[in-house]
C-alpha cells in the first residue's frame, strides 16, 4: 500500500476518516492525499491551481472564487493537524462532480486505498439523493474503507469477512491478507444464512474451509449466521462478536440491475457503525 486517498468535506465524519486513514499511513508507510470537490452541477472535474478561471456570469465566478479561498484555509488547517505528523501528506482541490474528482484522482495517482467518512442516512434520503460514498463503493477500482464513527480501536484485531464464496474473491481475499498481516487479525469468515437463500451448517462449513485453503487464509474461523437478510446479518454479526472491521467484495450493479438488486455492501455502509473495506470484483450490469 503506497497511496491513500481522502476525500473530504471538513465535516465530523471526513475528519475521522481523515484520522483513521493517518493511523493506517503511519503503519503502512503509504503517502496521503486529501482531496475537496467544490460542487458545481457539472459531470467534469477540473483542477484548482493559483488563479482560476470561472465560466459563467461574474457573480458565479465571484462565488466560486470565494469557495475555492475557503477550501484552501480549511485544507491548510486540516494538513497541519498534530495527528498527521510523521505521515507524507499532500492535498488536491478540484472544481466539479465529487464523484468525477476522486475517480480522475484514483486514476491519475493510482490510488491503492481510498478511506471515506459516511454521516449515514435514511432510505427515503438514499432514494431521493443517493450518496457519493456509496457510488464510490460501487464503482471505484480500488478497495474503499468507509468508516461511520470513530473506532473503538486503532487496530483491526478482528475482521469480519463476509462472503458469497465465488471464485471471483481471490483478489480481494489478498487485500483481507494485507490487512490481516498489517494489523496481526484474526479473521472471521461469515456466511449469512437468509429464508430465501437457506443451507445446512454442515454443508456451508465444509465448503468455507475448503474456500479458506484455496484462498491461503490463516487465523480465521468459519461461521454460519441466521438472519432475515444478508446485510442485516452481516452488521449482526459483527456486533455480536464486536468486531473492528468488516471486509466484503461487491460485484458494482450499474443501470437497471442495481434498482432491482441493490447492493449488499452500500446497504452495510449505511447502517454499520463499524468500518468497512469494501471492493469490486467484476462488474454486472
């Protein structure tokens, strides 16, 4: 792990997240960046250096300009905080979509991680506005660590790893490896036995230690939880053993497929209080 990227919008959640992603840096060694998007109603993202130049009538361009003074004593503030010392840390404005900024960002810096804070929300605000975080954790090329409230914990001494046990995994299953040895974790297997999608222990035991080996996973324990859905178990899960984080692969559903489907992971993201690793496999449309 070489680069952490940290979105931000200065508020509570992007500052613990800021937090957790220094712990992570000083561990592992990797540089940070911090990155604000100014929003404007714009599918582009454009850089912010020196003067800029505004499109749009003089009162826009005069807002803007205010905006992006602003951003920059925010983030000068935020890059001199204490907790960063002895971390490599630089910082990126940019003008456009927040979604558009950190995806050209992860692509030009070749991002290995990208930490985000998530204030969390309903399902009539998830419907109504969506979320940056969970489209980052949809479509992002990189593992996404969401983190919600500050952990209990700077270590991940337990990871809840939760799987589907599909051969598209082995990537991911070395990011949990990663994790596992910089931290020295225990991970904890988990499948989610729901009414609709119902196997027998014995069967679903048998076929999780056989998926550990082929994944070369050590310190771990196999386990089988009960619940009415799969993210509902999931969060369950980790609370009933008091996990510090949960890692879970997801396929990023675009278009049609994901009104119908939804998604697993984004629904963790917006109720666990704990952190979660997510990453994308392969993508379904």
């Amino acid at each position: 792990m070489k680069k952490i990227l940290v979105p931000t919008d200065f508020s509570k959640p992007a500052q613990i997240a800021a937090t957790v992603a220094a712990d992570i840096a000083r561990k592992s060694g990797a540089e940070l960046t911090f990155l604000h998007v100014i929003e404007e109603a714009t599918g582009n993202s454009l850089n912010v250096e020196g003067q800029v130049n505004v499109e749009g009538d003089w009162e826009e361009r005069l807002f803007t300009l205010k905006l992006i003074e602003k951003a920059k004593k925010q983030m000068s503030k935020l890059v001199e905080d204490p907790k960063l010392e002895g971390v490599r840390v630089k910082q990126a404005l940019r003008i456009g979509s927040p979604y558009h900024g950190m995806n050209a960002i992860i692509t030009e810096k070749k991002v290995d991680l990208v930490v985000m804070g998530t204030a969390g929300r309903s399902d009539l605000e998830q419907m109504i506005i969506g979320s940056n975080t969970e489209k980052v954790v949809r479509l992002s090329n990189c593992p996404v660590l969401t983190v919600h409230e500050k952990p209990a914990s700077k270590n991940f001494k337990d990871i809840v790893y939760a799987t589907a046990m599909e051969k598209d995994e082995e990537v991911f299953s070395r990011i949990v490896r990663t994790t596992q040895k910089l931290y020295n974790s225990t991970v904890h297997l988990v499948r989610i036995n729901t009414p609709g999608n119902f196997q027998r222990d014995a069967v679903v035991k048998k076929a999780m230690e056989d998926f550990a080996k082929k994944l070369q996973l050590t310190n771990y324990t196999i386990n089988v939880f009960n619940d009415v859905s799969e993210e509902e178990g999931i969060v369950y899960f980790a609370d009933s053993i008091d996990a510090d984080l949960i890692a879970m692969a997801t396929h990023g559903r675009t278009g049609f497929a994901h009104v119908l489907a939804g998604s697993i992971a984004e629904e963790v993201v917006s109720h666990s209080r704990r952190p979660v690793l997510t990453f994308v496999t392969k993508r379904r449309k």
